[in-house]
C-alpha cells in the first residue's frame, strides 16, 4: 500500500512581502494570498484528493478551505503540522535582527540548526514532530491521496527528514516553497519519494 501526500504552503500573507517571519503568530492572508488558496481549490477539483489535512493557524486553513468546499470535504487539523516558533525573530525580518546580534545572525545562516533564533523551537524537535505527523497521516489513508496545508519552514525541514538529507541544510536545499504550490511525496512501507517538488496552481507568490 502506499499514499499520496500532496503538500502545499499556505497563501501569501500580510508579512509576506517584507519576509517576515510569521512563525506561531496568526498573521492574515493578503488579497493575493486569498487568490493563490482559490487556485490550489480550482486545482484540488482538477485533481481530487481523498482527505485534506492543516495546521491548526489560520493562514493554513483558508489557504485549505476552497479545495474544501471543492471537494465537498472536512478538513482535519493536525497541532503538529503549526509553523516553527522562532523566538526573538516572531514579526522580524533577518535584516532587523542582524542589526541587532550580528553574530548570532551570522550563526544561524551558517547552520540554522545548530544556532536557530534565540528563544526559537528547536529545529530538529520541529522535524521530529511535522514528519512523525505525516507518516501518521499516511498511515490512516491508505491507497489515497491527502493534501496536507503547511508552512515554508516547516515544511522544508520534513522533506529533509524525510528524504535523508542534513537537517542544517535544508535553507541551501530548499530555499523556499512556493505559496500554494504543491509537492508530492509517495509514501510506501515507511519510504518516502519525492515525485514533484514547488509546482504552482496559480498565482505564484
């Protein structure tokens, strides 16, 4: 047996443009975020899924919610699936920060995990936590497809995990993942594949 995870960063939101980070904080999608979560619902009815998954921060789930209505599905929220906490950086960009604590901004880019944010979740713990929660997922649907609404940090340190890749390399690996875009892993007997990585619906943001 094997499932289909689809997962997709949520919409642009109103710190997007600055490159803020969000983190834990309940930051709301810009018009252009709204837009991008209706293209992943126009592409969720071109491409069904069986179930839908999110984080429980609303960005992520009305990024989620027109492939919901789409599909005539509830979504489940998953705690584990929330955004890194990233301490004294929450509402800040790297720029701000670094003119305050130039080495420890130094430090973090680096290896973001050896030296994450003063006050930030531990990455590693952070990884632990999202890909445990997607093998769970995949676990309770078999032979389906589950489109599971995340965030960029996230979301790369679990492909990390995921794929086997140093978790301390995962800005170098994955940049970023685009929002609304979709990435698609195959999980099969507790292996992971990656098959497509940042595909756009719509709008890129």
């Amino acid at each position: 047996m094997s499932t289909t995870l689809l997962l997709a960063r949520h919409g642009q939101t109103i710190w997007h443009a600055e490159n803020r980070y969000a983190g834990i904080s309940d930051v709301a999608l810009t018009d252009t975020g709204v837009a991008q979560a209706e293209a992943l619902g126009h592409w969720a009815a071109a491409h069904p899924v069986d179930a839908i998954w999110t984080s429980p921060l609303s960005r992520a789930v009305l990024t989620a919610a027109p492939a919901c209505r789409a599909l005539n599905l509830t979504p489940h929220t998953e705690p584990a699936l929330r955004e890194c906490d990233f301490g004294v950086v929450e509402g800040r960009t790297l720029a701000e920060f670094e003119t305050e604590n130039p080495e420890a901004a130094e430090a973090f880019r680096t290896d973001p995990v050896a030296h994450a944010f003063p006050g930030a979740e531990d990455p590693t713990a952070a990884a632990t936590r999202g890909a445990t929660a997607l093998h769970r997922i995949a676990a309770a649907h078999p032979d389906q497809r589950v489109l599971v609404v995340a965030h960029n940090t996230l979301l790369r340190l679990v492909l990390c995990r995921l794929l086997g890749i140093p978790l301390s390399e995962y800005r170098r690996v994955f940049p970023r993942l685009r929002n609304a875009a979709v990435s698609e892993l195959r999980v099969q007997e507790g292996t992971v594949a990656l098959l497509s990585l940042n595909v756009p619906c719509g709008e890129e943001g």
